[in-house]
C-alpha cells in the first residue's frame, strides 16, 4: 500500500528524513525504530570536512526557522569509512546528500560514493559555486545542466538533483536537470531569507542571508513540485514545511512519489513516524489500495 519506488529503488514507505536534519540517523535511533522510515537522507557532504558557519546558526521565525549552520560535516571519506556502515543497519533506504564548491568537487565525491552501498545520491546545486563568483549553480538553468551532465557521466549511481527554489525559473531548471541526466528531482531547498538584530542594528547571522524552511514556505514548495510534476517525467520528491500527514499528501496528489521531512524533526523528533501511520490511515479509510492512485491527480 505505502511502497514507492524512485529509480528502481524500493522504499517501503514515501516518508525520508530530509538532508541536514537527522544527521547521519544515530541520535534519532535511540528515540524510536527509525527502520521504519522509507529512506533517510544523509548530512549534506562535501569532498573535505567542513566547520560550518561561525556565529549565531539558527534561529526560529513566526513559522519555521532561519538557518545558517554552512554544511558543517566530517566530509565524504568519514562518511563512507565511519557513518555508512552505521547508517546501513538502520534497515532502511540510504541516500547520500552531496554538495560541494566546485564541478570538481562534486565530481570527486561522486567517484567515492559509486563504490559504495548508499542507495541514492541526493546533488545539492545551492550551494556556492566558487568559480561562478559565489553564485549557486541551481539559480541558472544553463549552469545546472552544465554541472549534472558532469555529474552524470561519472555517476553510477541513481542521480536525484534537489533544486533551489531560487532559480530563476523553477520548470526550466527541472526540464533541463532531467535533459542533463537528472533521474529524479527533490525540491524544494530553503528559501533565502535574512534576520536583523535591531539592537545592534547588524544581520543576525554573520553571512548576512540564511536558509528559510518550515510551515511558512509550504504552499510554495506546493506550487513548485506541482508545476514540476507537469513538465517533467521523472520521480519527484516533494519537501519544504511538510509538518503533517495531511501536509504529505497534499504533496503527493500534488505529483511527488516521495516526500521529506526537515525542520518538523526538531518539533517532534518522531514526527515522521506519526506522518506515516497518518498516510497508511487515510488511504485505509478511503479504501485507496496503493498510494500510487493518488500520486499526481492534482
């Protein structure tokens, strides 16, 4: 009834815990069976390990949270040596976020997780492409098909591109994605949003501009996944302020095969579990068979 499958890959449910909210799944084990998630989404990765931001990195909004935290991680190789293994006896779906500041970089990783045992590897192109002066390569469309074609021919394994919902053109971003070799989509990432301390009268966060996510950001990511849905033909996978199993489902009629969950973990750290048995319920008490019937019939 709740299985999905994105690139041949089967998860037992559409539920993942999104990228850089549940680590690597370690702490979240000792609080609930997080084998019952469909998948998990790895820390976001880079080539080398990464600090993270200085200063202030997070902070809550009227609805949502403010994030500046910088991809702080122990870096591919950790991954790969320490976390996987640890990660592979959660007995669930595994999928490896990557990120980096370079095509380069994102080559590099991409040719340390081919041999590994990760499911799914996740490209984040939000982040700040050095050699583009800074400027994210999801935000131009000809620069992200530049970047996953790349990616692509190098990678072995199946490719979801997670797109900003910065680009300048959300259904051309994903249309030239898929061109580039995108086997699946995620979107949408946070929002870029900004907080001022009135009383120092300086930003709050030191890079000035942070990540905005949660509940505020929802019927726009909405919008997004369902205006994707309809000028692609590949898996979706839906996110941004899903804190419900009302909110996933919306997300799934809307077009996404799967769904993820983010800044809703840090109000209730089984808030994923409660989604699922929501999902499983609602489909019961409308005597829906397979989730796939309602899959984009919005």
């Amino acid at each position: 009834m709740l299985g999905v499958n994105i690139c041949g890959v089967e998860l037992k449910n559409p539920v993942i815990a999104a990228s850089g909210t549940f680590g690597f799944g370690q702490e979240y084990r000792e609080l609930w069976d997080v084998s019952k998630l469909g998948g998990i989404s790895s820390k976001g990765l880079t080539i080398n390990p990464k600090d993270g931001n200085d200063g202030i990195r997070m902070i809550e909004t009227a609805s949502g949270m403010l994030n500046s935290v910088g991809l702080q991680n122990p870096g591919v190789d950790n991954f790969i040596n320490i976390e996987l293994k640890k990660m592979k006896e959660l007995n669930t779906t595994i999928i490896a976020n990557l990120g980096g500041a370079t095509i380069e970089d994102y080559i590099k990783g991409i040719e340390k997780l081919n041999n590994t045992d990760v499911d799914l590897i996740e490209l984040n192109i939000s982040c700040p492409n050095v050699k583009q002066g800074g400027m994210a390569l999801g935000i131009k469309s000809e620069v992200a098909y530049d970047a996953v074609r790349k990616v692509k021919n190098v990678c072995k394994k199946p490719l979801i591109v997670k797109l900003s919902p910065n680009a300048e053109d959300i259904k051309d971003m994903a249309i030239k994605c898929v061109e580039a070799g995108a086997d699946a989509l995620s979107l949408v990432n946070t929002f870029k949003g900004m907080a001022i301390d009135i009383y120092n009268m300086k930003p709050v966060f030191n890079n000035v501009y942070a990540g905005l996510s949660g509940p505020a950001i929802k019927p726009i990511a909405l919008r997004m996944v369902n205006e994707v849905s309809k000028v692609t033909d590949v898996p979706i996978i839906g996110l941004g302020g899903i804190r419900t199993w009302q909110d996933a489902i919306e997300f799934i009629m809307a077009g996404a095969t799967a769904i993820q969950i983010g800044t809703a973990n840090f109000i209730k750290s089984d808030i994923c579990l409660d989604i699922i048995n929501g999902i499983e319920k609602f489909l019961e008490d409308r005597n829906i068979k397979n989730i796939k019937d309602i899959t984009g019939i919005i």
